[in-house]
C-alpha cells in the first residue's frame, strides 16, 4: 500500500499533531512519486508533513550545536526553524544527531580522495546545510534533489534576502570554487535534470540520503535504479535507511541485500550502537529505527560502458583495417 513516510525523526520531538495528506500524485513510472501534500505555505501548522519533519531535523541539528561538547556545528540550522515552532529541549545526543556526524565525515573523507572535479549529490528533506556548512574542497560540485517547495523556503532563509528591510537571512553560502545545484524532486526527469547540469557519470561521485521523502519500497528500488546507472564503478551511496525498510522483516531485508546487488551495490548496514561506541558518545535510541548504510558500486554507470563500447567499436575497426593490410601484403608478394 502506497503511503508517504515522514522520516522517524518526527517522533523524536513530541509534536501532538494529525497529518491530512492530499491524494499521491506520480510524474511517471520511471520518476518518483511524491504526496501532493499543501506546500502553500511555511507555516508548521499547515498539516504539511514534509515541513515539519525537515523542521524538525533542523531544530534537533540547532541543539546539537549548543550542546558543551557537539558533535558538529550547524551555524544555520537555527534559521530554519520558526521562533513559534513547538520545541522540546533535547537533552541526550540524539541518534539523529550521530547519523549526521557519520555521513559528514564519511562525505568529506571520501570525497578528498577524488582528483580533480568531485560530484556530491545530497537526497535530502531541502533543508540540508551541508552544502554550506561542510569545507568542501576546491572543484566541487554539489547536487541537492529534494521537494521545491522545501528547498525554496529553506534558500530564503539561509542565503536570501526577501525584500524587507527588516529581514535578516544567514547569509550562507557554498565554500569558494565549490557549486551547488538544485533537482527538484517533482521533475519530470531527474536523471536527465543531473546530467543537464553538468553531472559526469564517467567521473566518480559520492552520493548521500537522510531524510529523503520516500513511499514505499518501490520508491527506494527506483532510487537505487537512476544511482545504477548514474554513479561510476567505485563511487559510494550512503546515508539512513528510512523506517519502513529499517523495520522490515528479516526476509525483506535480505531481500535488500539482493536488491542492492542486483543495482551493482555492495551494501553494509550499520548499527547506530556502533557508531555511538566508537565516538565514545551515549544516545537515546527511543523512537528512532533508520538504519545506516554505505555501499560501493561495483559495476559501470551507462556514461562508462558506453565509453566502453565506443573504445571496443574502435579497437575493432583498427584491427580489421591491419588486418586488411596484412591481406594486401601478403598478396603482393
């Protein structure tokens, strides 16, 4: 049955409120399908599900950033949640919180091991920051797919400047020589919109999901087709497992397994006990059951094996044009 899953991180922070989702609405069955939730306005109490599990996300990022000793520092999360936004004060590291450390430093570590032009693509709610808060080094490029709406309200308040005087925006920005290039999530053709922009599937890329809105199954599979085909041999997919595959059953997840190899992927899921212990850092694990992974891809993006058979095309024109001129030799003498 198709539903639209709001990230668990919802549940984290007690919000008391009732969602009225609008009928789904799909592009195409190669494209995502998105809720065609009420996106008219910021407002959180708009009933817009989406809105509010972003908010929230970023409300958790801002109190991580004012705890003694954070874990990172999100300098702009605090300017997108609203000042009547229902918060409740966290006071143990949220696993959240820890999922993002892990994909920040795996995002950086992997990504400064690429020469020359690195391809960052983020599969987020549209109120990521890593775009401005993370050093990103020198010649990268970064693509953000998440909702429009989302996204557009979150640039406003992060780099904008709405027209009145008293409006004061943070005045984000991506890191010198690096870009940043929005895929809206409701295009009609995503893959086509990356490449548009200049996205190489020749070229390694890294690429990472958390809080991506996403309905069921189906929908994940479709993600894990498009990076098939997109990402290069050795390029990485990492991020958190929403709850709906994070609580499947033991034959659904190996089915993911199977699904993730049948994509070219090599998948390792991780525990966030784990990942607490070794950062040495206690969390509540109440209410949150998004599972992390990282996966390598271990086959050729189409940009490769096209590349491939124009080079196989060409050696083999070459060996026949020889070959013929083995054949006129040896008639001569």
């Amino acid at each position: 049955m198709a539903f639209l899953h709001v990230p668990a991180i919802v549940d984290c922070v007690n919000m008391n409120m009732n969602f009225h989702l609008m009928p789904l609405r799909c592009n195409s069955k190669r494209t995502f399908c998105v809720s065609a939730v009420n996106l008219n306005n910021d407002s959180i109490s708009n009933n817009d599900p989406l809105l509010l599990s972003a908010t929230t996300s970023a409300f958790l990022r801002s109190q991580e950033t004012l705890r003694p000793d954070p874990l990172f520092v999100d300098q702009y999360a605090s300017y997108l949640v609203p000042q009547n936004f229902h918060k409740e004060k966290v006071q143990d590291l949220n696993p959240y919180c820890l999922a993002t450390k892990f994909i920040d430093d795996k995002l950086l570590h992997t990504v400064n091991l690429i020469d020359g032009v690195k391809q960052v693509v983020l599969l987020t709610d549209g109120m990521d920051t890593r775009p401005y808060r993370l050093r990103w080094p020198a010649s990268t490029i970064i693509f953000d797919i998440s909702p429009e709406r989302i996204f557009q309200i979150a640039a406003e308040k992060l780099e904008g400047d709405n027209g009145s005087s008293s409006y004061c925006g943070a005045g984000a920005k991506v890191p010198k020589g690096s870009l940043l290039y929005h895929i809206p999530l409701e295009s009609s053709d995503i893959k086509q919109n990356l490449q548009l922009r200049g996205y190489n599937g020749s070229r390694p890329s890294i690429w990472a999901m958390q809080g991506f809105p996403m309905m069921t199954l189906a929908n994940f599979e479709e993600v894990l087709s498009m990076l098939s085909s997109l990402a290069m041999e050795g390029s990485f997919f990492l991020g958190e497992l929403p709850t709906f595959l994070s609580d499947a059953e033991t034959e659904i997840k190996q089915w993911l397994d199977k699904l993730f190899m049948s994509n070219g992927f090599r998948v390792e899921m991780i525990n966030h006990k784990g990942v607490s212990e070794s950062s040495k850092e206690e969390f509540a694990s109440a209410h949150y059951s998004n599972k992390l992974f990282v996966a390598e891809q271990l086959r050729l993006s189409d940009d490769q094996a096209l590349i491939f058979w124009q080079m196989e095309a060409w050696r083999r024109q070459f060996q026949r044009v020889e070959d013929e001129g083995d054949e006129e030799g040896f008639e001569e003498l």
